[in-house]
C-alpha cells in the first residue's frame, strides 16, 4: 500500500492508525499523525535482484512433513528461501546506513517525540540476542 493510499484508507476510519515499516522519512511525514507505532526493520539487496528483481517470487512452501518448521499462524508455516534471493533481512543498520536511520527516527519524532519504535529482527545470521549489537551504535 503507498503512503498516499494509506492516508484515504486512513481518513475512511478514524479510530485505526498505521504501522509503518521504514521506507523513507517522506511517507512518514505524509502520513503524519496517522502512525502512531513503528517497526525499525531492515533489508539489503542481494544479487539475486538482477535476476528476479525486488519482487522475489522464489520463495516456497514449507513441506508439511518437514520438522522444526517455524509457525506463523495456525496451521501455517514460514516460507523457504531461495537459496540465491533477490533480498533478504538483516539486522538494523546492515541494509540502511546512520544517514537513512537518523532521518528515519527524527521523522517519526516531528510527529510524536513518544512514538514507539520497535527493533524487529529477522536476519538469520544472528541469534536473539546478538542482533540488536548492530542496531545499537546506529
């Protein structure tokens, strides 16, 4: 969903806010106090992208009769990754650089200096705990 899309959605329902995954400081300002909660995620490009582009459809289905399957849901099941994908998650400040960040985070407090942010972590590179060391000193 664009930001601009968001915003018409948005004014349909007044009671619902936006979570707003980091794309760029301007859709946050767009948005303004419609987010009212952020996610700090962030994702590189890998060379898989010259083939595929970002719009990776490579991924597939975990086999039902795999174990240690990671659940999503009831009943269903994280996705495989291909083994050369287009992009991939890594822990804050690998994919985005302190200029990105900086920008990021001054953007949401223009609009709320109280704004939650949340550090989500999806590089499988590192353990639980680990992942926030790259995220720190940026």
């Amino acid at each position: 969903m664009t930001p601009s899309s968001r915003v018409r959605l948005l004014a349909s329902m007044p009671a619902v806010r936006s979570h707003w995954w980091p794309r760029s400081a301007a859709a946050i300002k767009g948005l303004g106090p419609l987010v009212f909660h952020a996610a700090a995620k962030d994702a590189t490009l890998c060379p898989g992208a010259d083939i595929r582009g970002v719009l990776d459809t490579s991924f597939t289905r975990v086999p039902t009769d795999v174990g240690g399957k990671v659940p999503t849901g009831y009943g269903f099941w994280c996705n495989v990754w291909p083994e050369n994908p287009a992009w991939k998650f890594v822990a804050v400040g690998l994919g985005n650089d302190v200029p990105f960040w900086t920008e990021f985070l001054r953007a949401l407090a223009e609009i709320d200096p109280d704004v939650a942010v949340n550090i989500e972590h999806e590089d499988a590179a590192y353990g639980p705990v680990p992942a926030t060391s790259p995220p720190a000193p940026t």
